[in-house]
C-alpha cells in the first residue's frame, strides 16, 4: 500500500528508548491583575464559581488549575476575587475562542481524547538554497499503548520525504537538501499498537530569498468567471438568464495559463485573489433591479467543500495555487462565512437551529428592507435583530440566502472547518473574508485563531483581509486585531477616489 511504501522511507536509528506519554487533565491558567482568588466556571461543573479554583500567584504571576474532563468543548468564564470578595466573571484572556450560552458569550476549551497519541512539532529551520531541518515529538496516548513503528510515515509535497527519520524517544527528524524557492508541506502521521493514529500534523512553510509581506506589492483580483477561459469544455451558462449575468466561461485553467505566462508578474502582483471555489446553484435567481442572475460570482454557496464545476476541480483549483507559489506569489480565495444558499445541505438539515429567523414578530428581515429600525434595517443601530443584535447582524441579504447565526457553536464549528479545507488540501495562503460587518466576530477569531494552531508552526503564513463596506474607518479598524482580520479594504478611501473622479 502507499501507506506501507511511507513507512519505508522513514529510518528508525532506535536511539534512546524512553517514549514521552500524555496526562489527561486540562490545565487553565490566569494571569491578570493581583486578584486574591480565581477560578474557572462553565459546563463542565455547572457554573459553580467555587468548584474549580486555581492556585497561585507563582513567582511569574500565574494561577493555575488541572480539571479533568471527558472530551468535548465546553463554555467557561474565569472568575477573579478582589479582596472584599467581589467576584468578576471574564473571557479568559488566554484564548481566542468562545461560545455563546443562552445568549451570553464565553470562552470555550476543546478538550480531546487523551488515550489518542499526539504529534507536536519541535523545530524547523530552513535555509534560502533549500536546506530543511524539521523536529516532530511523537506523545503516546494515556493508554500507553506504545508506537507502531511501521506505521509513521513523512510527506514532502505529496510524496515520501527523504531524510526521515525517528528515534528510540519518538523524535522524528527531516533533514534534506535542494528545495525549490516555492511553498512546501510536510505531513507527518504515527499511530500506537492499538492502531489510534495521532492527528496529522501539517507543516507548511516557504523557501524564498526574503520572507514575504502581504502588504508589500500588489494584490490583484482574478474574478474567476470574468477574467480568462482556458477550457471551454466546462462552460455551461445558466438557462433564461441574461448573458451579462451570466456565467462567462472564465475558470482555473484561465488563471494558471496566465500565471505560467508571467501576465502577473509582469504587473507585479505579489498576491493573487481568487473568487469563492465554492459549488453555486444553477439556474437563475431575481437580484437588483429584479433582474435574474446566476451564480457567476461564488458567493452563493451550495456546498463547503465541493469546487463550482463550471471553474474546473479540486486538482485544477491545486495546480493553479501550486503554479502561484512557483511564481512566489500568495493565494487567497473568497470566504463566505455570513450565509449559505437555500440549496445548501446546512439549510436543508438545519433550518431550525443554525440560521437566523426570516422573519421577526411578522416582519420579513431581508437587508435594506423596512421598516426603520425593523429587523431587515440594516442602517439600523437598534437591538432590534435575532438575539437582540444589530438588524445587519442577522438580516438576511435574500429571501435565498439564509443568514447563518454563529450563537449556534455547530453552525460555528461547520463553517470555520470548511474555511480550513480550503488551507488544508489546496494550500490558499489565506482568505478575503466577505461581508464581516454582517455577522458575529466569533467566526472571524475562530478561523484565525484554528489556521495559527493548525498551520503557522514556522511563523505568520496567513492573511485574512476582510470587506466591510462602510464609510467609517473607525467601524472598519474595529474588526482588526491580533485574534482577528489582518486587515480590511479600505472603502473611505474608495469614497474619496470615486468622488474626486470626473
């Protein structure tokens, strides 16, 4: 099997001997502003604010706590005591993550199985000619099953790497030589005797000249169906829609032939934005001006993972991104987190729970729809939206597009996940997030939040820019921060230009 052929590549020198093994408990630690007391309350011990208390301050100021828990994620808040004994319930300031409670957002711990051996990652160096040096700690689960030996396994860009090799002590080192200046991948896979297979633990990383700055050189929108048609043979216009909102023929092919070409390059493009991958409904759908459109333009999405066949596949979506980093430049791809089409498979299965209501006491809630102050006013500043949000939060931009509500942590959960395929099999660099002032920031930090974890073992790699369009650059800054977008399209400035126009 290809799997047995891995195995092979990987040498086991057998030095050592002595496997490091996990310990169940979840540790929480605090580190805040001299409080006399902590503790950590949610669902795991009924919000009993005296049930989990921590211990400390350390000499660095740190308290902590080992809780042990089943897997599964659970809400918490950290509670402080000043010294009247006035207690505070906070976020944890040590993560990202949160999920909302009856309405009430927390943060929020994922907790995994831990008889389930880990991989870690230890180190990586490399050097511009191509030289890698990678360290990956195999953790054999609480169970103590042991390593199957046979069974670890390192891909470099999709085939065996050469250079591998684990030790007694479960160490698993790459060093190799005469790598192309372009974006790589290792993939690192064990399992115990008990065949329980770790995570897979993906690193990505470049070798270029000089690391790489997303706002340093062009960024240049490829809109995938208007820009070039390289395959005619998947061309397939929507019946009884007008051409001119219809599809053009412009797919992945295209796109690559003009990267091959040097047309990029050329311009100095250093970042290349491609429209939503995402399979769109066929046929044709009343829009502005009560015309009917196709989904030409990828922000109906009918699917999370699928590729709009009109575009090409998933291995033609692969090549073009493959093509781009040979080019040294970035790929970003459209994310549409604020709704889904009503075809979607999430609308069908979950019209109950994940999706904000059409319709509130009798009013229809379809974006820029009356009446003021009314829950489709999506100028509106009042709490007059789903859950008492602001009406843009949760109106919906048509009656078929369901707005999804991310107070749902399934609907939460399902939606980042399927950003984080596209990081993950088709190796985007990051995403241009679509209308970010419609929906709850928790998506934005999720997605953000899991692309660090799961990838950036080497440093920064990815980059979320964000469109929220609106005149305020105030009301722009505040979706930007260090657990949130990178950045935004600068839209006061488009206003400034669009009106200095003749």
């Amino acid at each position: 099997t290809l799997q047995a052929l891995l195995a092979d590549a990987v040498t086991f020198t057998g030095d050592g001997g002595v496997i490091p093994q996990r310990t169940c408990g979840t540790t929480f630690t605090f580190h805040g502003a001299a409080p006399a007391a902590v503790s950590v309350a949610g669902e795991f011990n009924a919000w009993d604010a005296t049930a989990n208390k921590l211990t400390g301050p350390d000499s660095m100021g740190d308290w902590t706590a080992t809780v042990m828990l089943a897997p599964g994620a659970y809400a918490y808040k950290v509670v402080t005591a000043d010294a009247g004994g006035t207690l505070t319930w906070q976020l944890d300031p040590a993560t990202p993550y949160t999920k909302f409670v009856g309405g009430v957002e927390n943060s929020v711990v994922e907790v995994d199985d831990c008889k389930t051996p880990l991989l870690t990652f230890k180190a990586l160096t490399k050097t511009p000619d191509g030289t890698l040096h990678a360290e990956v700690q195999y953790l054999d689960g609480s169970a103590a099953a042991g390593l199957d030996v046979s069974s670890v396994s390192v891909t470099l860009d999709g085939a065996a790497a050469g250079g591998a090799s684990i030790d007694g002590n479960g160490l698993i080192t790459v060093d190799t030589t005469g790598l192309a200046k372009t974006k790589h991948r290792l993939i690192f896979h064990a399992a115990d005797k008990n065949a329980q297979a770790a995570v897979d633990l993906h690193v990505p990383f470049w070798i270029e000249d000089q690391p790489f700055d997303f706002t340093d050189g062009l960024m240049y929108f490829a809109f995938t169906d208007r820009f070039k048609n390289g395959d005619p043979s998947n061309d397939k216009p929507s019946d009884n829609v007008d051409p001119r909102a219809n599809y053009q023929g412009g797919d992945y092919a295209g796109t690559q032939a003009a990267i091959d070409s040097g047309y990029f390059d050329a311009l100095g493009v250093r970042t290349l934005w491609l429209s939503p991958p995402n399979t769109n409904p066929d046929g044709g759908f009343i829009g502005t001006g009560g015309h009917l459109y196709s989904g030409y333009h990828g922000y109906w999405p009918i699917a999370g993972r699928e590729v709009q066949p009109r575009f090409g596949d998933l291995n033609a979506l692969k090549t073009l991104v493959a093509h781009a980093h040979a080019h040294g430049m970035r790929v970003i791809i459209d994310s549409v987190l604020n709704h889904v089409h009503q075809e979607h498979p999430y609308w069908q299965m979950h019209q109950a729970d994940w999706f904000n209501p059409l319709s509130i006491n009798g009013q229809q809630c379809v974006c820029g729809t009356g009446p003021t102050d009314g829950c489709g006013d999506w100028n509106s500043t009042q709490p007059t939206g789903n859950h008492g949000l602001q009406p843009k939060q949760t109106c919906w931009f048509e009656p078929y597009m369901p707005d999804l509500d991310y107070e749902n942590w399934d609907a939460l959960v399902a939606t980042v996940d399927d950003a984080l395929f596209w990081a993950r099999e088709v190796d985007v660099d990051g995403f241009r997030v679509d209308a970010v002032k419609h929906f709850l920031l928790n998506a934005t930090r999720r997605l953000r939040g899991k692309l660090h974890d799961q990838f950036e073992w080497t440093g920064p790699l990815f980059y979320l820019v964000g469109e929220t369009f609106d005149g305020d650059r105030n009301f722009i800054n505040s979706f930007i921060g260090p657990t949130a977008l990178n950045a935004q399209f600068d839209f006061p400035a488009r206003r400034v230009t669009v009106n200095l126009a003749p």
